[in-house]
C-alpha cells in the first residue's frame, strides 16, 4: 500500500537566532520545537550560557562568537540591564539608542559567524529574540524573511526597533537596509495590554531547563512557601547585596521561603534565618509547583511562570522592561508592586492573604491558558518561510 510522502518544499530550514542569557534562551525553546515535531530543520544560532541550554534542549546549535569574551562584554555594559526600553504602547518606533549597549556589542561579535551560518546553511525563515540584534540585519541583507519572537510584555518590534537600525552594525553590513519583520509573536494575554499590537498570539509554555526529580520532591508541603529570585543577571552584574537586604525582611515574616540566588557566591547568604533555605538555580516551574507565591524584580520569566502557575505576585522592579511589566500587573490588579526600597512584613504576608489578589490572578491564568500554544501557531509560522 502506498505511503504519502510530504514534498520536499514543505520542509523548511528554520534559524533561531538568541542572545546569551537564560531569559532570552528558554522562551522560545517551545516553538522550536514545534517547528522541529512538525518535521523542519531547526538550527540555534547563539553564544554564551544560551548555546548550553540550547544544547541539552536538544535542538541542534551553532555557538556563533565561540571566541568573544561575553563577562568582560557584560562588565563594560553594565549599566544597559538598568535603561528603560521603549514603551510599546506609545508606538515610538523612532527611538534611539544611544551609543552601544550590551546588546549591540554581543549582536556586534555574533555577526560575522551569524553571517557566515546563514550564507552557507541557507535558512528560508530567521527567528530571533528582541535582543539578537543581529539577526535583522543579516536576514536583510540576505533577503531572508525573519519572525520576532517576543519574550515579554513590553518587547515588540517597535519598542526594539533604534536597536537595529541605530547600531554600529549596520554599516558593517554595507548600509544595508533594515528590514520590518514578517510578524511577531506575543505572549501577553490581551488584557494586560491597553491595546492590541498585532502580535500573533501565542501562550508561554513554561520551560526553564530540565533536572532530575527526587520522589521526595512531591511530599505535600507542611507550611506556606514563598519563593524569591532576582533573576540570573542582577547576581551576575550587582552581587548578592539586594538579595541580602531582602533576607533581612523576610527572616521576621511568618512563612517558609526558597530564595533562587542564581549565583556562585550563595555561600555570602550564610546563615541563612530558619524560615528560609537557598538554591542557586532551579527550574522556575519546578520551583513555584510547591511555592504560594512570588517575589521578583519583574523580568518576563519570572512574571510568565508565576501567571502560569496562578500565583500572586510581588515585584520590584530595577530597569529594563521590569518597570513596565510590573505596571501592566498592577493595572490588572495581579500583583503587588514596590517601587523602590523593599516591602515591609505585612505587604508580604498580604501575598498569603489576599484572597482578591488571588481570583485576579486565577483569570489572568485562565486567560493565558487559553491562548494557542506553540503547536497551534507552528504552521502559520513556517509559512512566512520563502
């Protein structure tokens, strides 16, 4: 009996193109995989940290600046994890960036092995994170059409547009002109957004990384949890000493916590109140599936995997977009903001409490929930491939 063999035309190649950085990595791991289980060549394009997540993913990967020396690149730049991006929801898609940021000097080193790579693998369709900044730029000047794939509320092709086009790069690549994306994608349930921005909707899947589970993992919890990250750059640019002052707080409230430090240097913590124990990195969903509640500085990752899990949040945000993400919370009445210093006993204990705060929370869960997934969007995705 004869088979149906699919044509050769319907198998594209796709290029994920990533910056270094667990946040920038793991959000779009889900799509490529669905790209890859519907039968398409996927390669990963990236450097750093991201090309060992992309790796025990198991996707297939190209470290593109093998030779860049990505700490003294962040240790110069320091300063950028702390500037405002553009508000996406004014559409200033003018903005400019001014003078390099950690970005363009990573976009900068990525760019001739990115280059290279796609000359010689010929991909039909790019994929890249808000901050690759040298995926546009290729895909331009190759005639490639490319996807933006958001990895948070306010990364949008307009709020990263002065990162392309305003860059150094670009007259490397003989002044080529930069192209708009063929769509974008977005995670955000619409009613965190004042107002469409005509993303393709796609839901976040919670994937931060697999490790091995003790049995003892899933023993029913005998008090309230509450699990506090600042993330993986603060710690790797700033110390522990933010997470330090947090402990102070936290050690006169009545809960357990699991603070994620995401650094080497979590021994600095020690001794460490009675009430709170310490991890350098666990998965975030692995994390918050015995957790009440959260406290973070507001990234994307951090903020996505608590509205996944239906948990109230507190955040504190520092710079970037984690100003704008904890606004877009607060306007939906699904989390607790503070602004500047650091909460007192009772605004986290409110995190246990606030039987309000938590409905709010449980519908923005289910909305979110509802949103395609990265197998739904799959086909129309690879459809933009030339």
């Amino acid at each position: 009996m004869p088979t149906h063999r699919p044509s050769r035309m319907a198998r594209k190649r796709i290029l994920f193109v990533i910056p270094p950085g667990y946040g920038h990595c793991l959000p779009l791991i889900p799509l490529a995989w669905a790209l890859k289980t519907a039968g398409h060549e996927v390669f990963v394009a990236t450097c750093g940290v991201s090309a060992a997540l992309a790796v025990r993913s198991g996707l297939m990967t190209v470290n593109v600046a093998q030779q860049a020396d990505l700490p003294a690149v962040f240790k110069r730049h320091s300063g950028s994890f702390h500037e405002p991006i553009s508000n996406p929801d004014v559409g200033d898609s003018n903005h400019v960036v001014s003078g390099d940021n950690v970005f363009t000097a990573v976009g900068g080193l990525m760019l001739p092995g990115l280059h290279r790579l796609a000359e010689e693998w010929e991909p039909d369709l790019i994929i890249h994170a808000p901050h690759a900044t040298a995926a546009p730029l290729v895909a331009s000047k190759l005639g490639i059409p490319f996807v933006f794939h958001s990895i948070g509320i306010a990364h949008t092709p307009d709020s990263m547009w002065g990162s392309y086009v305003h860059t150094h790069q670009t007259s490397e690549l003989h002044d080529v002109a930069i192209c708009r994306p063929a769509t974008w994608i977005d995670f955000a349930p619409p009613s965190l957004r004042p107002q469409s921005l005509g993303g393709i909707l796609m839901r976040y899947i919670p994937y931060q990384g697999a490790e091995l589970t003790d049995l003892s993992f899933f023993e029913a919890p005998t008090s309230d949890t509450i699990t506090v990250t600042f993330g993986t750059v603060a710690p790797l640019v700033e110390g522990l000493g933010r997470m330090q002052r947090m402990i102070n707080v936290l050690k006169n409230v009545n809960a357990r916590f699991l603070i994620l430090h995401c650094s080497s240097e979590g021994k600095t913590l020690e001794p460490l109140p009675p009430n709170i124990s310490s991890s350098s990195w666990v998965p975030m969903g692995k994390a918050l599936m015995g957790s009440r509640a959260l406290i973070h500085h507001g990234g994307p990752g951090a903020l996505f995997a608590a509205l996944d899990a239906g948990l109230p949040q507190l955040v504190m945000p520092c710079g970037a977009d984690q100003p704008y993400n904890a606004e877009a919370l607060r306007r939906r009445g699904a989390a607790i903001v503070v602004e500047t210093g650091f909460p007192d006993e009772a605004t986290v204990e409110r995190l246990l409490h606030d039987t309000e705060l938590k409905h709010r929370v449980g519908d923005l869960r289910d909305e979110m929930h509802c949103m395609p997934a990265p197998t739904d969007i799959a086909p129309v995705i690879a459809g933009f491939a030339k």
